[in-house]
C-alpha cells in the first residue's frame, strides 16, 4: 500500500527527472559500476595466463550502463569498452591476441546495449508521465486541504491498497459555505476508474450543493440524485454500474451553535466523537441507505439529521472500511473504537486530530501486517478555537 501525502511533481515533472538511478549528493554516480567493471576486466586479464583470457568479458560493460545509466552514458561506455579492448590486445604479445572477432563482438554489443538504453528510458518517462497525470487526477478528486480550512482543525491520510494507486473510490472534503462548513466523506462500492468518477462525481454535487444548501438533509438529497445519475448514465455507456453505491458520512457545523454539530449517515460507519474524557459514538437511531439506493428507504422522506453536542477538545473521527475491515492474522477486525478509547485513556493527546490521523493510521498497519485489503481514509476534524489561534 501506499499513503498519499500532498505534493509530489506536476505534470511536467516526468520530463524534469533524469533517468539514471543512482545519484550521490544530487549527482549521478551510475557511470562507476560499468568503469570498474571494464578496469577490473582488463587488470584479471592482464594477471592471468594465456590459458584465462577473459577480455571478451568486455562486452558485459555496455549491457550494465544500459541497466543503470542513461542513454548518452551508455553510448560513452558502447565506444569505449571495443576501444578499451583494441588498446588492451595490442598491448599483448602477438600469439595473444585474440584479434578483430572479439572486437566486432564488443562493437556490436554496445550498439545493442545503446537502444536497449533508448527503449529503457523512452518507457521510464512513460511511467513518469502515467504517474503525473495519475496525481493530477489525485489532486483534483481529493483536493489540498489548507490548515484551519473553515475554521476546522484538520488532518486527514489516505492509504491505497494497491501499491500504483494513487486514487480510488474513497473521498473527502471540506466546503465553506453560507450556512456553515461541510464535511464528507464516503466510499464508492467497487474499485477501478469507474468507481474513481463516481467519488468525483459526487465531491462535485457535495461542492455546490454544500455551499449553497441551508439544511444538510438537502445536500444528502441533492448526492443520492448525483448518484442514481451517474449510474445510469454508466448502465447507458455499457458499463455494469447497475448495483454500485456509495456509503458517507455528512457533517455540519453551523455557524451560529459553535459547541453542536449536524451529522447524517449513509450507510457508512457511525463517526467516533473522540475527547481527553474518552471515545463515544453518535446516538443510535435510524440513518440514511448508501446513496444509489435511496428508492429503497421505505420510509418516504429525506435522511435524518442527528445533532450532537460537542465539548472542548472533542475530535470528530471518520474512517472508511479499510480502517473497521482490516484483519490480522487470525482474521479479527481492527477493534478501532478500543484502540483509540485505550490510547486517549493514556495520554489525552491524542485525541488532537493530526496525533488521531497518525495513532489510527499505524494502528490499522499493524494489526493487517502491512497488507490492506480495501482502499483506507482517515480523517480527523473538530472546530478551531478561539484559544488555539
């Protein structure tokens, strides 16, 4: 897996990047396994009877730089290992030497080994390019977050299942607005680009509808409608988007009960209230079906919003289900809401959201071996007060 910090290259980056990989200081040092190799090939040779010559050996230095240096390295190595060879042989008696086969073999090979290089690198920069764009498409889907955003105190990770990924259907946001600031996040069922342009699609609807939208039940409404569009508009190109959903979590804080916030939950696990005083989690009740499948709510309406009181130093924390999924050895889940009760019993500190991120975050590492099984989110918010600006 990977966790997905901010940053990295823009989409110019692939070409910036040199393709040698070894580099000291900032430096390249890739020209030094091939020199030596030719200076050891030539002094063995020397050392050696007329019985041991392995001054053919040569061949192998052009091939080597092809692995590790780029393409005008290479090429220097292609010209002087059959040169390097000529001066050596002419160097020896006569009887010994081995004369122009080995030399049309040494050429030969460092022109082969110079477009083994030019392909090699032609497809690194490839890959570079694939992996600008793919974090291109990163920051847009989950976007940079400033610090204090909406007057909350943030910290949120995201870690890919797949060790080339770099997004998938796990989404968050937060969004300003004229009643308030917002905060989501969800999980698209499903993995792959399909289940990316859903996470998209509704971080969109979330954008707008956010801002604008005075009641949070409304902003659910406004996603589940995003959500049947897109799948059937996903069914219409051929897709087999038929049964895929989104669960999420929507929270409020509105801008005139600074100590209260407004949650709605669909389908998704129930946030943890995380405080110096210990972990609860929202009061039980009935919440929203995952969005996509609304049309399935017997009860006719839009999803109810649960307001809860807030005390001082109270963190909210939001996972996805690679967090609660992740299972050890034994095949147990991740026991987060114990975890984090026993941590915070032990040092309060940790209830400060980037401190949650972190604990959760190795937590859920340590308790899989490394190994997730689902794209996993951690998020952690809670108002900035007034005595910590």
């Amino acid at each position: 897996m990977r966790a997905v910090s901010e940053g990295g290259a823009g989409p110019q980056g692939a070409a910036a990047r040199r393709p040698d990989l070894l580099r000291v200081r900032g430096r390249s040092v890739a020209w030094v396994p091939p020199l030596l190799l030719l200076v050891t090939i030539v002094l063995v040779d020397f050392r050696t009877s007329s019985d041991f010559r392995i001054l053919s050996w040569i061949v192998l230095v052009p091939g080597i730089a092809a692995a590790i240096c780029g393409v005008w390295g290479t090429a220097v190595f292609a010209v002087l290992a059959p040169a390097t060879y000529l001066a050596a042989d002419a160097a020896l008696p006569a009887e010994y030497q081995a004369g122009m086969p080995d030399l049309v073999l040494a050429g030969i090979g460092g022109v082969l080994a110079t477009l083994a290089c030019v392909v090699r690198v032609r497809e690194e920069q490839r890959m570079l390019h694939i992996q600008d764009v793919a974090e291109t498409i990163r920051r847009t889907v989950l976007r940079p977050l400033p610090a204090g955003w909406g007057g909350l105190d943030h910290a949120e990770v995201y870690l890919a299942a797949d060790s080339e990924a770099r997004v998938g259907g796990d989404f968050y946001d937060i969004q300003t607005g004229l009643y308030g600031t917002r905060v989501i996040v969800g999980d698209v069922q499903g993995k792959g680009l399909a289940a990316v342009e859903a996470a998209a699609a509704l971080l969109g609807t979330f954008r707008e509808a956010g801002y604008h939208e005075p009641d949070l039940a409304t902003v659910a409404q406004r996603l589940e409608v995003r959500m049947q569009r897109q799948i059937r508009m996903r069914t219409a190109l051929g897709g087999q988007d038929g049964d895929r959903f989104a669960t999420a979590v929507l929270i409020g804080f509105p801008d005139d009960e600074p100590d209260a916030m407004d949650a709605v939950v669909l389908g998704h696990e129930c946030p943890l209230v995380v405080g110096p005083d210990g972990v609860r989690s929202l009061p039980p009740g009935r919440h929203g079906l995952p969005l996509g499948l609304g049309e399935l709510d017997p009860v006719d309406g839009p999803p109810p919003v649960r307001r809860v009181s807030l005390r001082p130093g109270e963190t909210l924390l939001l996972t996805t289900d690679g967090v609660t999924e992740a299972r050890d050895g034994d095949d147990v889940f991740f026991p987060l809401a114990t975890e984090v009760a026993a941590a915070v019993a032990a040092d309060p500190g940790i209830a400060q959201p980037r401190r949650l991120v972190d604990f959760v975050r190795d937590g859920t590492l340590r308790h899989c071996g490394g190994h997730l099984a689902d794209d996993t989110t951690v998020f952690a918010v809670r108002r900035t007060r007034s005595d910590e600006n």
